[in-house]
C-alpha cells in the first residue's frame, strides 16, 4: 500500500511541476477546472446526490467556472470580478467561523441542497485560488503546496511510529497529536530553510504554522463527511490515495484564505470606490 502510495505520488508531482510551470494561463486555468469538477463529482457522491442532480451540481460548477475565466482579463492579479470575491470570502467565513464548531459537534447537514451549495463554494474558491497563486507566481503557489503536502506526509509518518494519543477519534481514529507535532516540526525546518536562501523574515515560520492548522481542519472536515457517507475514500481514481478529494482536503481549506489575504487590500481598494 505505502508502495502504491508513494508511486502514485511521485507521478503526480511530476504531471502537476509540469502544468504548473509550462502551461500558459488558460491551460493551467482548464487543468484545474478539470479537477475541481472532478472533486465537485467526488463531493456530490459523498452527499448522496441521485444521478441528476450529480449532473445538474457539475453543470453549475462547469458554467460558473467558464464564466470567470470568460470575465476575468488578463492582469488577474490585480483584479477580481464581485463572484470570485464572494466565493473566497465565504469560504475563508466557513473555514475560521463555522468548521471549529462542526467539528466540535459534528452536525449532520441532511439538506442536500445546502450541502451542494456548499462544497460549489468551497471547490471553486479553491480553483480561484489556485489561479490567483499560479497568476502572481508559480514557485508561490508551488511553495505553499509544499508546506501542505510535507506537513500531510510528516504527520503520517510521525503518526504512524509515535502516534499515541488520538486528535479526533470520533471523525478519523488514525490522526494523532504526535502526528500534529511532526508536522508543525516539518514545516518549522521547511521555514527555516525558505528564511535562509530568500532572505525572508522569520515570522514566515508562524504564518506556516498557521497554513498546517488549517490544513488539518480541511482534513479533518472531509473525514467527517466521508465518516457520515459511510465512505472511507471520495473516490478510488487515485491508487493509495483515494480520491481528488482525499488529495486537496488540505488545500480547500488554506489556498482561498491564503489568496484573500492577498488581495484583501485591493478587495478594500474596490468597495471604497464603489462608494
């Protein structure tokens, strides 16, 4: 499995170093609409969609996402359209005010509309994200996946050899404290080395910290549902990994903040001229 696993993950990054670096906007922009359609079929599984409205879920997904790469011009960087604003505003609202309580009482939202509502919201903020990153630079957004992906792998790891005290048995029985704790050490040693070769100021080190708390919460947000779901993996595409969805739970929960803290600034900029 750990075999698989690695396999799967070395191919991965390979394909995704590739588009992220040779790809021209537009095709990096439809890759990622790709597999955010493919984590808004995951989802609409994981909430037990019937067929149709499978299809009517991917439809909005599909239309909204030619929408804003229609409507968006090419300094991307410097502007957002209002629904590319709204949508990275209510999921960075969700992931700091609503996911810490959810997961303290670990409500079961029944309304499957609501529940579609939301993963549209959260999923393509994440494409927007993964967009605005890429716009601005690259090796940013490159960056900020690594501290993601090696704070996931750390606390596997560390999980598995030390992990003795359990995190959130009751949503995912297999995450523990220690593992938390090798992961804020992996990102703490990737920061500092980040701080050494760009020059950058040390206080990098608490905004990873940040990135790794929130990571986690995406993690454990979609355990939740997969454990609601009676499901253990989103999908099966990927081998020893699961799905799209088991893959970016971290970052569904960290590049929309990320990006909104960006361009909070310019989002300030747009409603004082508005007015």
């Amino acid at each position: 499995m750990l075999k698989t696993r690695i396999i799967t993950a070395i191919v991965l990054a390979i394909a995704f170093s590739i588009a992220l670096f040779k790809s021209s906007n537009q095709t990096w922009a439809w890759i990622t609409l790709a597999a955010t359609l493919i984590a808004v079929w995951e989802w609409s599984h994981l909430i037990h969609l019937s067929k149709s409205q499978m299809l009517l879920n991917l439809a909005t997904a599909l239309s909204l996402g030619v929408l804003m790469m229609s409507a968006s011009p090419s300094n991307y960087g410097y502007y957002k359209d209002e629904l590319e604003i709204a949508l990275l505003s209510l999921a960075s609202l969700f992931w700091l005010g609503l996911v810490p309580v959810w997961l303290i009482f670990r409500k079961k939202v029944s309304n499957k509309l609501v529940m579609a509502a939301l993963g549209l919201v959260l999923l393509l903020a994440t494409w927007v994200a993964l967009n605005g990153l890429q716009h601005i630079s690259p090796w940013l957004l490159l960056a900020v996946l690594s501290t993601v992906w090696l704070a996931d792998s750390a606390a596997y790891f560390a999980g598995k050899r030390f992990g003795r005290h359990k995190l959130a048995p009751e949503i995912s029985p297999g995450k523990t404290w220690e593992g938390v704790a090798g992961a804020m050490l992996a990102s703490t040693l990737y920061g500092l080395t980040l701080c050494y070769y760009w020059h950058i100021s040390r206080w990098l080190i608490v905004g990873l910290w940040l990135i790794v708390v929130l990571s986690i919460m995406g993690d454990l947000f979609e355990s939740l549902l997969k454990r609601q779901a009676g499901k253990k993996d989103s999908s099966h595409l990927l081998p020893g990994h699961g799905g799209v969805l088991d893959r970016i739970d971290g970052l569904i929960s960290t590049l929309p903040l990320i990006l909104f803290y960006i361009y909070f600034p310019i989002f300030a900029h747009l409603q004082l001229h508005v007015r």
